[in-house]
C-alpha cells in the first residue's frame, strides 16, 4: 500500500474512510461551544438589564418633569399625572380646532375682497387652498370639530383644579401653540410657491413670476409679527412659571426650617449642595429650557406632520433615506448624550462650590487679612478651580464628539437630496420646481427629526438642572411633609402631667457624677407639692421644660447630656457652663426645636414669647431699622423709639452717623462683634418676650455694658437662659446648670457656685 499523503486532513484515512475522534479535541469543542453560548446568554442579559435601566431612567426623568412642571398648570391634590398630559392634548385638540377655523374664515373673507389673489394661490398650491376650504366637508372637519369639542369638555371637568393663577399660563401656551400652527402653515404654502416660482422663472413666464413673488412676500410680513407674538408669549409664560416656581421654593425652603436642616454643621453629610444656586440658576434654567424644548418638539412635529406627505408624494426613496438616516444619527447621540447628563451635572455642582468659596472670601475679608491667610485661600480657591477646570475638559472632549456627529448629520442631510432626486430631474420624471419644492421639504423634514441631534447638548445641561432642582424640591418637601405631621400631633407629653421643678433641691447622683431636680422616680406622674397653685402649675407649663433629655448631636452616638429634666418657669434666670465643646450650644438648639432630642421630652413656650440670641449676631441685608424690628415688621415701631433703644444699649454712635434709619449698609462688615451684639440686644428689647435664650451674647462686650444691659433684663422681668464663662455672669442668674460632657451635669445655685471648681 502506497504510503499516507501528508497532505489529507487529519481526521481521514488514505480511503477516504473518517478517524476516530480524539475524545481530548471532543471536550475542548464541547468547552468552546459552551462558552460562546455563555457568553452570548451574558451579552443579551447585560442588554435587557441596560434596557430596562434606560426605561427606568426615562420613566424616573418623566416623573421628576412632571413633579416640577404640573403644580403651576394643574393642582396636583385634584388631577394625576396622567390627567395633565390629557389636558396638553387637549389644549392641542382645542388650538388646531381653532387655528382652521380662523384660517378657513381669513380664506373666506379673501375668496369675496381679492377672488384674484386666492385664485393665484390655488392655482399655485394645485388644489391645497381648495383642500382648506373643503375640509370641513369631509371626514377631517369632522374630527377636527370633535376633537375640540372633547377638549372643551375636558377643561370644564377639570375646571376646579384650574382656579387661581392656573388659567393664565394655559391661555398663553394657548397662543404660543397657535403661533406655531399658523407659522407652520405658511412654511407649507411657501413650499407650494417656491415649486411654482422656480417652474415660472425655467420657463421665463414673467406675468406669473411677479405675482407670485408678491404673494411670497406677503407671507413673509404676514409670519413676521406671527413670529414676534409667539416670542412675547413664551418669554412671558417663561418669567411668571420662574416667579411661581421660585417663590413656591422658597415658601417651602423657608418652613418648617428646612433651610436649617439642609445645612447640618458636618458639611459632609449635606444631602443638597448649594441651594441658592438651585433656587435662583437652576430655577431660571429649568423654566426657560423647558418651555424652549417643549415647544421647539412641538414645532417640529408639526413641521414633520404638514411636510412629510409632500415629500413622500414626491420620492418615497428619499423619505425612508431619510428616516435611517436621522434614526442612526439620534441613537447614537442619545447614547452618548448619557454620560454628557453625569458631565452637566458635576459641572453644576463645581461652578458653585467656586461661586461660593468667592463669595466666602469676600464675607470674611477683614478675618484674612488680619490672620495673612492670603495663601491658605488662594490654595482653596485654585483647588476649586481646578475642579471647574478639569471638569470642563471632560465636558469639552464629549461636546466635540457630539459636534462632529452634528456636523456629519447636516453634512449629508445636504448630500442626500441631489443624490437621489438628480437622477429623476434628469430623465425627466420631475420638474425643477418639484426638486426645489423636494429639497426645501426634505430641509424642513430633516430639521423637526434632527430635533434631538441639535439639542442633545443643551438637553444633557438641562435634564442634569432638572435632577438638581428636583432633588431639592423633593427634600425640602419632605421636611415640611415631616414638620407638619409634627404640628399636628402637637409637643410630646403635651397630655401629661409635667411636673413643678419651680423651687430646686439637689439629689445627688455622686455615681453617676450628676445631680439632678427632685422628680417622681417612679415612673407615674408626679403628685403636685403642697400649696402648688393651679396659676403656678400653669405658670410652669408655660415655660420652658425639659423632661428625662438626652442630648446626642445628630448622626452621631456620642452623648453630651444624659437624663437631664428643669423647668425654666417665668422670670427664672439660669446660667449654663462648662468647658468648650462639652455640649452646651447642643443643649439650646435642642431646646429651640432645631434638635431633637435622642430621649426625652421638651416644652417651650409659643413663637414671639421665646427668643434665642445665637453666639454670632446675625446682620440681615436691610436698613438699620430692619436690623432693629427684625424679625417684626420694620413699621412696628416708630423711629423715635428706635433711637431711644440705640442710646440705651449704648450705640448713640450710630444715631448721630446714620440719622435715616432706612440707610442700608454692609452691616457685618461695618459694625464691630461688640456693636453687633449691642445692636442685637437693642432687637432683643424690643421685640420684649417672656422668655430669651443668650447662647454668650456678651462675650465681646466689657464688663460694664454686660452688667447695664443684664439689670435691663431683669428690670423687665424677662426668663433668661445664659450661657457664658464669665464669672460676673452668676450674679445676673439663679442657678447655674454646669455641664461636664459625657452625658455628666449638675445643677447649683447661683450664689454658691465657684468657677474656679
């Protein structure tokens, strides 16, 4: 037998006859086949999980949208989501129902005072005017007349959640959808007369190039001041959904002191960034950008519907060229445009924590210079800017990615028509005219579907704005949700019998290094002392009182107050001490409700009898009478009063230099801390509550101001609640509550006790 050709294939013998399969190459087979196939399962599973993460993207957008969007133009306690986007269609129905109407009666009224000119147009749009003129004869008028009729019904349904200041801003977008109709209308016609301009200059017929040209420019006068209304509607819709939207974020960031609770003291756990730049920029960029995109999509589609069965009666080719090609174009930026969204929205944030370090600077500008701390903020500064600037690289890398594929999709939406209406010009299928009428509607065509190809940047800056805005929007509600639900189920132990702590006995507690107020011990409620009055019960449950309190600062687990129950009743004067940090300003802001507290009960007296004077005078942006009245209404008090309490706080400085008191000045900037806290003492008298709250509110002022402006206090019979280190400060106060940190305190009397302890 001849030997094996090298040249067969492995697996068959000289006779042609198929070799057992090594079992080995068997399994490694069966081992590929099986990865492709897990691989492929893996890649499909990875897409339907990518699919339904767009979907929830898209539908979490839509509801964030619409939570912004639907409370100025419908009440959302009375209609859904879904019933305001039947009621945009219905605005549609309405406006397209009178917008044919309005230009069938304008046709009328031509057809009897110019029968010439509506001649020249119909013979010019070959049969579209008569179509206008003809459709309410037929199935279209029909639906035209009851889909209005529908949307009419519609509103009066929801007639009751339209009350107030909703009504406006639909009759505005109203126009601005009729506007858009109309223009749209004249863009259709004006392709006619293009088609029918071009085919009489090719055949030089001159007595129908002039009044074609005639009627062309009359559209173009007509659009004109069309155009300009829609601008003044829009523009004015834009401004009064800015105004309602930014005093309805401030009403809402204002209460219940949510703007406390967005700005915790651990900077790191702020759940909100910057909420001045989301309620003035965010806010302005929200409402200008949706109203564009709105009705930019709205113009677009019209510009499709009114066009596109001209361009398809002249080439259906180049109707589905088209289609593709937009269609490849837009999912590619759209999945692009996703990590554009991420950009936007760190770009956001980094422009205002600059803005903001800036403006820090500027507030604290003496504080720096005294301390020579020039390069410490300029490296803060130049790190935030570097934050900007690196930030915006990457902003700039995805915006020339996108602009090349922008530019690539206008480059051949010009190719597109030559190629494939030449061939049908040059064997004479179509007319010039038809190819320029071809080409202009293909333009149009293109435009309303490149829609999101030309905005797709600004769309990514705009939906990263709106994730902001309702970001804030949604956590400020929750804290009124919260607030209110707390106002509701009124102060905890309101219904319990609070016990009298008005005379004070020691207890010691030497294991727990404490003492503490006398108090039933046994957990039921305290039995009154004898000759307890009912006015002296009550006089106490109108003060300040703090039952079994545990004071933790939030987020944390250290203690700092541990079991502490006072009561601060009318004209009783405490003083609270203790070494820094050991949780005193803690104890008042739980005591002002800005805390709550880990256990424990509190009771304060109403708003207007209680004031809290914080350690750092606060100076609002006003006029010297605002400083004064603040936070009363600035005509509370006249000027002479004003100028008396000035000179009994010892400011009359500031009486002789600013004679007006509705000069207004950088006050922070102008008054030293010791004329802050004198001019906040002067606020403090005069607004005269029962109960007042100094967190060290003289700790920049000599000792015999301190002493004139305390025998003021007392002179008017007021509950103080100091905290101070000053030794003078015990002979102004009763007792003295020193707390030692860890949850340690004690209570002294006034007279007895020793700072030096």
């Amino acid at each position: 037998l001849p030997r094996p050709s090298r040249q067969l294939p492995r697996e068959m013998d000289v006779y042609g006859a198929a070799r057992p399969q090594d079992p080995r190459r068997r399994r490694r087979s069966c081992m590929r086949l099986r990865s492709l196939a897990a691989r492929l399962v893996r890649g499909a599973s990875r897409r339907s999980r990518g699919m339904a993460d767009c979907c929830r993207r898209v539908a979490a957008h839509l509801y964030q949208l619409r939570r912004l969007t639907q409370p100025y133009f419908l009440d959302p306690s009375r209609a859904s989501g879904l019933a305001f986007t039947w009621l945009l269609l219905c605005l549609l129905f309405i406006v397209t129902g009178l917008t044919c109407v309005f230009v069938t009666l304008v046709l009328l009224v031509l057809k009897q005072r110019a029968p010439e000119m509506v001649g020249r147009l119909a013979s010019g749009g070959e049969g579209l005017l008569p179509l206008v003129l003809q459709m309410w004869q037929k199935p279209l008028g029909l639906v035209i007349f009851a889909s209005s009729a529908v949307g009419t019904a519609s509103f009066y349904v929801y007639r009751e959640a339209l009350q107030g200041h909703r009504r406006q801003p639909w009759l505005l977008l109203g126009g601005v959808v009729m506007a858009l109709l109309l223009i749209n209308m004249i863009n259709t016609g004006i392709g006619f007369m293009a088609r029918a301009l071009t085919n009489a200059l090719v055949a030089r017929r001159s007595e129908d190039v002039w009044p074609q040209l005639r009627l062309y420019g009359m559209c173009l006068i007509v659009a004109l001041p069309i155009r300009s209304t829609e601008f003044f509607f829009q523009a004015w819709l834009g401004l009064l959904w800015r105004e309602w939207l930014t005093c309805s974020l401030i009403d809402s960031y204002m209460g219940h002191r949510a703007y406390y609770d967005l700005n915790p003291n651990d900077e790191e756990r702020a759940e909100v960034d910057n909420p001045d730049q989301r309620i003035a920029e965010d806010t302005r960029t929200f409402t200008q950008k949706s109203l564009v995109f709105t009705i930019d999509a709205f113009d677009s589609l019209l510009t499709f519907i009114l066009n596109i069965l001209v361009l398809w009666s002249i080439s259906s080719g180049l109707t589905l060229a088209l289609f593709a090609y937009s269609g490849t174009v837009t999912v590619i930026l759209i999945i692009a445009g996703r990590k554009l969204v991420n950009v936007n929205y760190d770009q956001l944030h980094y422009e205002a924590d600059l803005r903001y370090g800036l403006v820090h600077i500027r507030n604290n500008a003496e504080s720096i210079a005294f301390y020579s701390g020039e390069g410490p903020e300029r490296g803060e500064t130049l790190r935030r800017v570097h934050h900007v600037v690196s930030n915006t690289k990457r902003l700039i890398n995805w915006e020339v990615v996108i602009s090349v594929i922008r530019r690539a999709y206008g480059y051949g939406g010009h190719f597109f028509p030559y190629l494939i209406l030449a061939p049908m010009y040059l064997d004479g299928t179509v007319e010039y005219g038809t190819f320029i009428q071809g080409n202009f509607a293909f333009g149009l065509v293109e435009s309303s579907l490149s829609f999101i190809v030309a905005n797709i940047d600004a769309m990514a800056s705009w939906s990263a704005g709106v994730s902001r805005l309702e970001g804030f929007q949604g956590t400020i509600e929750e804290i009124n949700r919260r607030g209110r639900a707390s106002a509701e189920q009124g102060p905890r132990g309101a219904d319990e019998d609070w016990p009298l702590l008005g005379s004070v006995e020691l207890i010691g507690r030497q294991s727990a290094g404490a003492g503490a107020l006398r108090r039933n011990r046994t957990g039921g409620s305290p039995s009154r002392k004898d000759g307890d009055s009912d006015q002296d019960v009550e006089a106490a449950r109108a003060g300040i009182i703090l039952r079994n309190v545990c004071v933790k600062p939030p987020g944390s687990a250290g203690l700092l107050v541990d079991d502490l129950s006072l009561t601060v009743s009318c004209g009783q004067r405490l003083l609270v001490v203790g070494p820094s940090g050991c949780g005193k300003t803690s104890l008042l802001r739980v005591v002002s409700g800005l805390w709550q507290p880990s256990v424990g009960s509190v009771r304060t007296p109403p708003v207007g009898d209680l004031l809290f004077v914080p350690q750092k005078p606060y100076m609002l942006l006003g006029s010297l009478r605002q400083q004064l009245c603040y936070p009363l209404a600035e005509d509370r008090f006249p000027d002479d009063k004003l100028r008396t309490m000035l000179e009994e706080v010892r400011l009359p400085h500031l009486v002789e230099r600013y004679p007006d008191l509705g000069a207004k000045q950088d006050w922070p900037r102008l008054l030293s801390l010791g004329e802050q806290q004198r001019l906040t003492f002067a606020r403090l008298l005069l607004n005269s509550p029962k109960f007042v709250v100094l967190d060290e509110a003289t700790s920049a002022l000599d000792v015999a101001t301190e002493q004139a402006l305390y025998t003021e206090l007392i002179r008017r019979n007021m509950a103080v609640v100091s905290v101070g280190h000053r030794p003078t400060l015990a002979a102004f106060h009763e007792q003295v509550l020193e707390i030692k940190g860890g949850g340690g305190w004690r209570l002294h009397r006034a007279d007895s006790y020793d700072f030096g302890c």
